[in-house]
C-alpha cells in the first residue's frame, strides 16, 4: 500500500465530452480555473489539454497552451503542470477507402507535437507508449516507436519528466524499453490507463499485472475510466501507487449526478484518507518524483 499518494486531476482531456456536459471546461480561462479549483481540493498534479475555443474539441493550438499555462503559473497557486503530447496522433480510417485517411484525423510529427512542451517547459508532458484501436469505431491512436524515442530524447533534453501513459501490456513493455535504452530519466513515471476500448479494462486483476511488470524503482499512478474512476483510485493505493481522477476520465460523482473537477479530487481524497493513507502537496510530489521545478 502507497501511504504517501499524489493526486492527479485531468481536468478537460480531448475527447467528445462537451456535449455531455456543460460543465466540461473548453476556453483557457475555464481550464485554468478548474485546474485551481481541483488544487484546491487536494490535486498536486493537474493534467492539461486544450479544446477549440468554437467547437469544444480537442485541440493542439500552442497559444492556447501558453494562455492556460500563464493563468496558473501567475495564480500564486503551487501546483505539478503535466502537459498533453497525445494530441496529433488521431488516425480516422475511412471504411470505403482505408487507403486514404478519414474526416477528423489529425497526424503531426514528434517534434510538432512537442512545441508548446519547448515554449512553456512544464514539468511533465506525457508521452502515449503505443498505438491502439482507441474507441469503438474507426480511430487509432497512432504513436509509432521512432516517434516516441524522439519525443523521449527531446523531453530529456529540455529536463521534462515523461509520464509514459501506457494503456496495455504491449505499452509498458515499450516504456520499459525507453527506459532499458536510457531515454528516460530516473525514476520512471509510467500512467497506467485503464478501462479504454480497447486497451486494458478497468479491474483488479489487470491492473495488479501491469503493476507486476513495472521496471524496479518506478513510480506510477492508475485511472479507471467513467464508473470504474473511484474503484480505481483505491485499487492504485493498494497496490503501491498515485491516483488520477477529473473530468477528462469520468463526467460523474455519482450515479446520475454530474462531477466538477474539484469534487471528483474532494471524493479521491476521501477514499485515500480513509484508507489511512495522505495525499501529498506540489512540493512533496516534485521531491518524489524528482523533477526540475520551473518558475
């Protein structure tokens, strides 16, 4: 059991949740308020995508980065930033004509998907260790080993901590691979992502496993998406590890009541505490995963 927990709160992702929702934050002032509002309530860590101003979805925009990153870093609130790099690897196979790639995909680059990473130097970014069918209709996740290495390389270059977000065994056993060829710093931060159609599902036994395969000296946090949040949370403690939670997972606080931000982190924080563990401050988290704190 992990006594010393680090919350993390993912507080918008980029996936088709705005219409679910209306709370789900879009603009840069929005995200940047959630992101207070979940430290608030106890995350050290928040995890930050942006989203198209006009249409609510995902987006990449580094000015739209930039402008969630200075509200914070200028909110006299301390807090870990985690950034996305999973965006730009959307793959949408057209079924008349898999050839040619279908309305919505959006491929880029390594290092295009790491500019804002190189402007803003936030202390993590993460990093997606593989492609998978991501949903179940005709999206990939697209995230190729040359790119990964390059994007690994480069955020050990910037002293950018990667939190390998792994999403099945064949993913960890890539990450484990980065580590093995000594592209990432220790100790190595793996996000073990469960519950997605069709990566790992959100239970006991495969999170246990993939717990079990992690290299010596790893630190690692555990999610389960949508109802399985809250299980997932006192499972990860249980077996040793930290804890992510927030709006980008899961839309609910309960069965038919719809969450904010800073009650799913209130709720995460409850489970850990009455498992008789604590949760840990910004500060504390930076010592433990030894990162580079940035201004």
């Amino acid at each position: 059991m992990n006594q010393d927990v680090i919350v993390t709160c993912a507080v918008t992702g980029g996936g088709d949740t705005v219409g679910k929702h209306p709370g789900v934050p879009v603009t840069p002032k929005q995200i940047a308020e959630a992101a207070m509002e979940a430290v608030e309530a106890g995350a050290a860590v928040v995890h930050i995508h942006v989203r198209d101003i006009e249409t609510g979805k995902g987006g990449r925009d580094p000015k739209l980065f930039a402008d969630v990153v200075d509200r914070l870093r200028s909110s006299n609130r301390d807090m870990v930033l985690n950034l996305t790099c999973g965006m730009g690897g959307d793959l949408v196979v057209d079924d008349k004509n898999p050839s040619k790639p279908g309305a919505g995909t959006d491929l880029v680059d390594a290092m295009t998907r790491m500019v804002h990473g190189e402007q803003l130097l936030p202390e993590i970014c993460s990093l997606d260790c593989g492609s998978m069918n991501f949903g179940d209709s005709n999206t990939l996740a697209v995230q190729t080993p040359n790119m990964l290495r390059a994007m690994a390389k480069r955020m050990k270059e910037l002293g950018i901590k990667p939190e390998m977000e792994v999403f099945d065994t064949g993913q960890l056993w890539f990450g484990k691979q980065l580590v093995a060829e000594g592209l990432i710093d220790d100790p190595p931060m793996f996000q073990l992502c469960l519950g997605i159609p069709w990566g790992a599902p959100a239970d006991t036994h495969s999170m246990a496993h993939m717990v079990s395969q992690l290299p010596p000296g790893a630190m690692w946090s555990g999610f389960g998406i949508s109802r399985m949040q809250m299980p997932m949370v006192a499972q990860a403690v249980l077996l040793g590890g930290n804890v992510r939670v927030g709006l980008e997972d899961n839309l609910y606080l309960e069965k038919g009541v719809l969450a904010s931000n800073g009650q799913l982190v209130e709720k995460a924080v409850r489970i850990i505490r009455e498992l008789g563990a604590r949760t840990l401050t910004p500060e504390e988290a930076r010592k433990k995963l030894r990162l580079k704190k940035r201004k």
